[in-house]
C-alpha cells in the first residue's frame, strides 16, 4: 500500500492479427536497431515515426526499402506540406513509398518473407524482402495491474490522466508511454518532473500542454514539429497566417551543402499567437526547440520579428518563416 502510486510501465509494438512480429524475419523497432545481420531488402509496415526513421537507415545503409502506410500521406501526424516534401527526398533517395495501401497476408520463407498488399484500387501485389519491420505503433503496457478492480479509466490501451498524470483514481498517477501519445522520450522525462512536483505540493506547477511538445523524426531530411498543423488550425475555424522559408534562401545551408528543407508558420491572424511551427531539413530537430519556448512563453509575431538571430546560421530561417507569414520577409 501506498499513499501515492505512479504507474510507469511503458509500452510495446502493437501487433497486427497474423502478422506478428517473430524476431527473426518480421522485426519490431526492438530487432531492428540490433540487427545480427543487414539486410540486402526491407518492407516497412507503417510510415510513423518509428517507421520512417528505420526506412531512411536502412536505405542509407545500401537496402532497397519499401514503405507501405494505410492513411494518404507519410507520417500521418505532420502537417501535409512537410510529409509531402520529405516523401519526394525520400524518394529520391530510391525508397518505394506505398500510400493508401495496407498487408494483409504474410508468407514467411527460410530467410525472406513476402507480403500481400492490397492498394488503393484494390489490386493485391505481392513483395519479398528479406525482412520486414513492423511500425504500426505502440500500446501501453496497462495488463496485470489490477487496474480494472480499481476503475482506472483506458483508452485504446493506455491509461487516461489529465495534464499531471493524475488519473480517475485518487492517489494513482500515470507517466510516460502508459499514459498514452505522444509516446517520446523527453515527454515521459517532463511527466514524471511534473507529476512528482504535483504532489508533493510545489508552487507553480504546470500542467502538459501536449500541442507545446515537439515532435523529431531522425530521418534524411529530419523532419521537426510542434503544435497545430495547418489543416487541424483550419479545422478549428481559425483565420491564420501562415509564412514559409526554403533552405535554398539560407547561406548556411547552402554552403553546408544542405540546401534542401524549409520552415513553416502558422500565426493566429487577430491575435498574433503562434499556432504552430513545422520543418523539414538538415539539423531541424535542434531548431524546434526556439519555437517550442515562444510557444510556451505565449510570444507574438511582432516579438519574434523583433528578436535578432545571428548570421550566418541556420536558426535565422526561424525568423525568417515569421516574417513571411507577414509579407515581410528579408532574404525570399
């Protein structure tokens, strides 16, 4: 017995009926960042971004990839413009991308496996590879824990809190990938900061916003993000402002040699708020962040576009992309 409870058990690849992941020819993420041998071909299930992140590897590395993804565009949750551009680098780069299209079939050889896949139109393809990963996303691991004798709310596999892994149940909290999406690492780590401060009575604490917490994708090119897309900030009857900035206007990116990328914003257009910030490019995952602490620090438009970014750096796009959304900006 205790007074306070925190449940912090994590999850696991989720599994599709008959296509469960063996270890050996049909891998989850836990296979394949230790593979005993490397693959000369993949076909990845799921195009998340687990999925992805495996995808653009093994590319790397020499395997002919295949990604198939059920829902129209590569990684779901980014905004549409950055997954369209990151596929067509992607595929650039020589990775097969099947959108709209999902496997329903596995035949497993002695060392390949080949997937039956129905695409958009209904057609059944068939594709061997000499392995498969299996990226169609993680549940929490909520089993055996007497969670139903004490009326703990789930949903859709993992337990339910509120912005201080609180749940239903006084005394019982949750942190991490058991209390559910965005399942990542510096979300979990903030939680339990969060939870344990909550209850120990600490002056001022916050409760997680989840649409403040980046979001990386570790691919070529990286991809970055956090808050609104533009489609979800439309869909919330929002009138916005959205600016954009190419890599191909930056000096630094240029002479890095990495001039293939942008960044977006998107504004509240009465109030000024940022709404939302996504990128796709070389090193964006160490660019987010400057526009997760605007967000969190409620900066405006005209603050932003008053703050001095040095030169010549890449984080200067980050300013940039703002003034765009303004029809102001600089260096287009």
């Amino acid at each position: 017995t205790a007074k306070h409870i925190i449940l912090a058990t994590g999850a696991r690849p989720r599994a599709l009926p008959g296509i469960e992941p063996d270890g050996k020819l049909i891998w989850t993420y836990f296979e394949a960042m230790v593979p005993k041998e490397m693959p000369k071909s993949l076909l990845v299930m799921g195009s998340g971004a687990i999925g992805i992140e495996f995808a653009s590897f093994y590319r790397t590395m020499g395997a002919d990839v295949t990604v198939v993804e059920l829902l129209p565009q590569v990684m779901p949750v980014e905004d549409a413009e950055v997954s369209k551009f990151a596929q067509k680098q992607f595929e650039k780069q020589g990775m097969k991308i099947i959108l709209e299209a999902k496997v329903t079939k596995v035949e497993k050889g002695a060392n390949s496996v080949t997937a039956h896949v129905e695409m958009k139109d209904g057609k059944v393809e068939k594709i061997t590879a000499d392995r498969m990963i299996s990226a169609v996303g993680v549940q929490g691991n909520i089993e055996n824990l007497g969670l139903e004798t004490l009326g703990v709310k789930t949903d859709r596999g993992c337990v339910v809190v509120d912005g201080y892994g609180k749940t239903n149940v006084p005394g019982v909290y949750a942190i991490g990938d058991v209390a559910g999406p965005p399942m990542l690492a510096h979300k979990a780590e903030h939680e339990g900061v969060v939870c344990i401060e909550k209850i120990a009575n600490f002056p001022g604490v916050h409760a997680i916003d989840k649409l403040k917490i980046p979001g990386c994708t570790y691919c070529s090119p990286q991809v970055a993000s956090v808050g609104l897309t533009e489609a979800k900030a439309k869909a919330e009857g929002r009138d916005i402002r959205v600016g954009r900035f190419p890599f191909s206007a930056n000096g630094k990116a240029i002479a890095l040699g990495e001039d293939q990328g942008f960044v977006k914003t998107i504004f509240d257009k009465k109030t000024g708020q940022l709404l939302g910030a996504h990128m796709v490019g070389a090193e964006v995952t160490e660019l987010i962040q400057g526009f997760v602490v605007a967000m969190n620090l409620e900066t405006t438009e005209e603050e932003l576009m008053h703050t001095i970014f040095p030169h010549p750096t890449l984080s200067e796009m980050m300013k940039e992309s703002v003034l765009d959304a303004y029809g102001r900006a600089l260096n287009a």
